[in-house]
C-alpha cells in the first residue's frame, strides 16, 4: 500500500517530532545543553525536509 504524498508528509513531521524530544531529552539527562544544542538542528533539517512541496504523483490504474 503506498501513502500519499500528505500522510508521508504528517510521518516525516511527526518522527522529527519525535527524534527532537528524544534528543532534548538525552541532553538534559546526560549531555549539558548550552554546548550540545548543535545537535538539535538534525530534526529541524529532517521537519523541512518532509514538509517541502512534493511533486503530484501520476494516477495509477489498479
């Protein structure tokens, strides 16, 4: 089954959602913030990615 191109769009945002509180969370726990914040700049990049406007795909006959 493919997705179409919105609900690959909200599962991007949603695990860079995801990957960002893992990571602010690891930070706080063990890492020390002010030096490690670099690091929070992977789900911004992952966020963008996955909401950038996507080619319409052409209709498939089943």
């Amino acid at each position: 089954m493919r997705r179409t191109a919105r609900e690959r769009r909200v599962l991007g945002l949603w695990s860079a959602a995801c990957l960002a509180l893992f990571l602010v969370l690891g930070l706080l726990w063990v890492g020390d913030l002010s030096l490690q914040w670099p690091v929070l700049v992977v789900p911004v990049v992952w966020a963008l990615v996955a909401a950038r406007p996507r080619r319409a795909e052409p209709a498939r006959p089943d």
